[in-house]
C-alpha cells in the first residue's frame, strides 16, 4: 500500500509544491514556447512525472506505471471514443454534401461570420456541452466553423473559447453534481452559487469571441449579437441554476440565446464588411477532414499569416440564388438533431439509471493507494459505461446520420477508417496527458499544490478558483477538478473563517477557464481541423483570454467573501 505524503521534499511545503509543478511547467513550455508538437510535448510530461512520483515522492513504479495506464485507459475512453465518432458524423455530412447546406443555411441566418461565430461556437456550442461534454462541442463547433470561412486556426480558437461559460453545467449539471458528492454541501446551494458567478463570465464570452473573429472592428460593428447573446444566456443560467431543474442549465440557456440573437436579427443588421466567398471546406487530408499532417487553409491556418480579428474579412458568400428545399436544410441539420434527441433521452432519469445498470466499476489492477491521512483513494476505480457514455450515443447517432443523409453503409465504414487515421496522434496527446494527470493524483503532486495554495489563509477566496483553473487544465474535465479540490476547497474555507459553499463553487466556476488550455482539448481541437502538431499555436491563442479571464473571476470571488458582494452568497 502506498501512502501519499505531500510535503517529500525536505518536509517542505513549498518545495514540495514547486517540485511537483516541474512536469507541468514543462509540458506548457514545450508546448507555448518551443513550438513541440503536443504528443511529444505530452510524452515528455509523463516521462518527468513518472520520475518525480518515483524518485521525490517515493512512489513504487509499478503503481506509479500502473496509474499511468489507468488515465491513458480514461483517455481512449470516454474522451477518444467521444471524439473519433463526432468527427466521424461530420464526415459524412461532408462526404454526402449537407455540410455545405447547413453552411449556406447559416449565411441566410446571416451572413456575417461573427454573428454566425456566435451562434454556433457558443449557443450551439452550450447545447453540445449541455448534452454531451468530454470535448464534442470543440469537436463539432470546430468544423462548423470552417464550413462558414473560418479559416482552421481561428475556428479552433473561437470553439475553444467559446466552451467555457456552459461547461459548469455541462454534461447534465455533472460537475456541480460531483462537487456535491465529494463535499457533501447541498446541492441546491452549490449550484445557486456558481449560478451567481459562471454567468457573469457569459456576458463577455461572447464579445471575446469578436475579439478573435474581427478584433475592435468586431466589437464596434456587431456588439448587440453579443450582448444579446451573452445577458440573455446569463439570465437564463441564473435563473435555472437557482429556481430551476439544474440538470437542463445549459440547455434553456442555449436554446434562449440562440432564440434572442435570430429575434435580433429580424431587426437589426451588422455593418456592411469586407465581402469573401466563404472558405471552402477541405475536401482532403490535408485539412479539417483529414490526417491532420496538412497545414490547413485561410489567411491564418497556418500560424503565419495576420493575427486573429486583425483586416480579416468578415462575410460568407450570399445566398444562392436557387436556395436549398426545405426538406434538404431539415436533413443538413439532422444529424445535429439526432445527437441533440439522442443525449436529450440518455439524460431521463428513467432511462440513465437502466443504462447504469450497464456501467461497470472495478478497482485498477496493482493500484493499493491511500491519502495522506491513510483512506483509500477513489481514484483507482474505473468506471466503464461502455453503452451510457457519450461516445458510444455518438456512435448511434452517427448510424442513424448514415441513414438519414442515405451514406452508402461502406462509404461511412471508410469514412471511420479515415477518421482514426486522422486522429492517431491526437490520441497520442490525450492518453499521455490523461496519464500525466493520473500518475500526479495517485502520487500526491497534485494535492501538493492544492495544500499550498490551501494556506492563502484569508486571501484563499482570492486563489480558490486557481485551484478549479489548474485542476481542469491538467485533466481537461471540470468535473475531474472538483473531484480532485472539492474537499480541499471546503476545508480550507472553514480554516480560513470563509462561506464553505463559496469556494467550492469556485472551483466550478474556475475549472470552465482551464477548459480551452488543457492540452487533450487542444489537441482536440486541432485534429478536428486537421492541424494536429500545432496544438501550440492554438495555446497561444486561447491563453490571452485565460489570462483576462482568470483574474477577473478570481476578484469576484474574492468580492464575494467581503461584504460588499457577500449578499450573494446563498
């Protein structure tokens, strides 16, 4: 049995902690700095965790090995599960032509590509986090994207950001769920507090997302999209988070803000802006549909060219002249309709406890793990929901696309075929960082710098969604964050004379900001363009809007320790 100690390092604190935070330190700046493609990147990481797990932390290899396998196994399922299908899905609609008719469907919404940014990186985008999480609105939003002109790059950047405000209530309301588990605070009140701070973070989401589309131009000439969308998203989480079934968040509020910005558009029209035929969506492996190995298209696919928002055109190609029957833009859409019913079933309670009957749950072979203060660590349980998981709903919908858009029965087994080849080193990235996640929860590294940070003392409401932050980044779920910190958070609040419920909601509401930095999102979203390799080029991109973000959230909490916003604590 191993025992996890978090001070191995001279019984220091603080060394201890900036020992542990080698591997990742190093993981990010091969990533940000040196440019390494993010497998190899990834691969490293894990190397240097394993060492220090053995070496610092006198952790037996076999178990820290065996750890390592236990998160590469969590990597290929769910997440790589959840992702080779929905990119799948997509390449039917390409291969049978209906995703140039959901493009062109979009530029008759408008035909503005902010407005259609915000439309389908973040209401559509909300709906697919509500739904599904584990990475599909990236996923999907990402492509979307590419097929209204997006250049790769940009579209993998605005789907990244934009997953950020939905993710606390992603997945049918599981990470506040969890929270409540781990922490044992009532769940009504967890989920009422992150209520009071997520949806501030909505309001500006979207004009960020015109930040990267279109930079101050953006801004200045489709403000009202944004704002619409992002106050009638954050009234709608508010009010459900508090008042309503806490489960569908995220779903009313996607649903709204998609509604208020067509209703908007009856009315009101952006500027006119540069006019550009609309990208062509890569029909090769060079790009979104293929290996991944290809360097992409547009003004900025290739990390070269201007900087994001910067005299970037702004217009999709007009309307063609002999639209598109009805009955072809329903099919273009079905697919989306099918996962959306498909996960809308999955999430009835009826229905999730019959399929739950299906999940299994068994201890991780050569793992005997106990905390510090000597109980065994949850952690080496593995659950397996081989017919309830995401992926494996994607996968039926993705049998039932094949029908609809009436995809020859070969042509989509091919289509899967390609899919994996194109997402072998995405798979690469994500088991290896699920891996390096794994190995410093079993060690202690990561408990590490949790205590650290623990010991702000009156100023932990200040770092409390730091915690949230650096826990989703390192394992890419905002529900694994709160399973790692939860406890932490509260017991370090009732150290420091704080609102319990205060902190724990903030490791919700700061684990959504780590979201578009985890490096098994990224590579995420790169494959799905097809520039994986070039995961660092899209960490720089989304970390100028971490960095914005992260310390605005971090004050508001901070304010809501005071009382001066302490009223809004529940």
């Amino acid at each position: 049995m191993y025992q996890q100690v978090i001070d191995p390092v001279g019984s220091s604190l603080g060394w201890s902690a900036l020992v542990a935070a080698v591997p990742l330190l190093a993981l990010f700046t091969l990533l940000g700095v040196v440019r390494m493609r993010a497998w190899l990147a990834a691969l490293f990481g894990l190397s240097l965790t394993l060492l220090v797990a053995v070496v610092m932390y006198g952790m037996p290899a076999g178990q820290a090995f065996n750890s390592a396998l236990e998160g590469a196994a969590f990597g290929l399922f769910p997440a790589m599960w959840i992702v080779v299908n929905a990119i799948w899905i997509y390449r039917m609609t390409v291969a049978s032509g209906h995703f140039d008719v959901a493009r062109r469907a979009f530029a008759r919404v408008s035909d503005d590509q902010r407005v259609q940014g915000i439309i389908i990186a973040f209401s559509f985008g909300a709906l697919l986090e509500a739904l599904a999480g584990f990475g599909t609105p990236v996923a999907i939003c990402s492509v979307m994207l590419i097929a209204v002109g997006l250049p790769p790059l940009k579209a993998a950047t605005v789907a990244l950001i934009a997953n950020t405000a939905p993710v606390a209530y992603g997945a049918v309301g599981l990470p506040v769920i969890t929270l409540a588990r781990v922490t044992g605070l009532p769940l009504g009140d967890l989920s009422a507090m992150t209520g009071r701070q997520v949806p501030v973070l909505a309001l500006f989401v979207p004009l960020a997302l015109l930040v990267v589309l279109d930079g101050r131009r953006g801004v200045r000439e489709a403000w009202p999209a944004a704002l619409t969308c992002g106050v009638s998203f954050a009234a709608v989480q508010y009010l459900m988070a508090n008042h309503g079934p806490m489960e569908l968040t995220d779903v009313a509020a996607a649903l709204v803000s998609a509604g208020a910005v067509l209703l908007l558009l009856r009315v009101w029209r952006p500027r006119e802006g540069t006019s550009q035929e609309a990208t062509p969506h890569p029909a090769d492996d060079s790009a979104g549909t293929g290996t991944g190995t290809g360097t992409g298209t547009g003004t900025d696919g290739d990390g070269g060219g201007e900087s994001a928002g910067l005299g970037t055109a702004v217009r999709t190609e007009a309307p063609p002249r002999q639209p598109d029957t009805r009955t072809e833009v329903a099919r273009a859409f079905a697919p989306y309709a099918v996962i959306i019913a498909l996960f809308s079933v999955v999430s009835v309670s009826a229905v999730r406890d019959a399929l739950a009957r299906t999940t299994a749950f068994f201890a991780w072979p050569g793992l005997h793990i106990a905390s510090p203060d000597g109980k065994p660590l949850a952690l080496v349980q593995f659950k397996f929901d081989w017919l309830a998981g995401g992926g494996t709903v994607l996968l039926v919908a993705g049998l039932v696309t094949a029908v609809v858009l009436r995809v020859p029965m070969r042509q989509a087994a091919t289509a899967y075929g390609h899919t994996l080849h194109q997402l072998r080193t995405a798979a690469v990235t994500v088991t290896a960082v699920l891996a390096l996640a794994y190995v410093m929860n079993a060690s202690g590294q990561t408990a590490t710098m949790g205590a650290l940070l623990a010991r702000a003392g009156s100023l932990f409401p200040l770092l409390s969604p730091v915690l949230g932050w650096f826990g989703t980044a390192v394992t890419g779920s905002d529900t694994s964050s709160n399973s790692l910190f939860g406890a932490l958070q509260v017991s370090a609040a009732e150290g420091s004379g704080h609102a319990p419920v205060l902190t724990a909601a903030a490791n919700t509401s700061g684990g959504v900001l780590g979201k578009m930095i985890s490096p098994q999102n990224l590579a995420i979203g790169a494959a799905a363009v097809g520039l994986a390799g070039r995961e660092g080029e899209l960490f720089r991109r989304v970390l100028a809007a971490t960095a914005v973000f992260v310390p605005f959230l971090c004050v508001l909490v901070y304010l809501q320790s005071t009382p001066l916003l302490s009223w809004m604590v529940p």
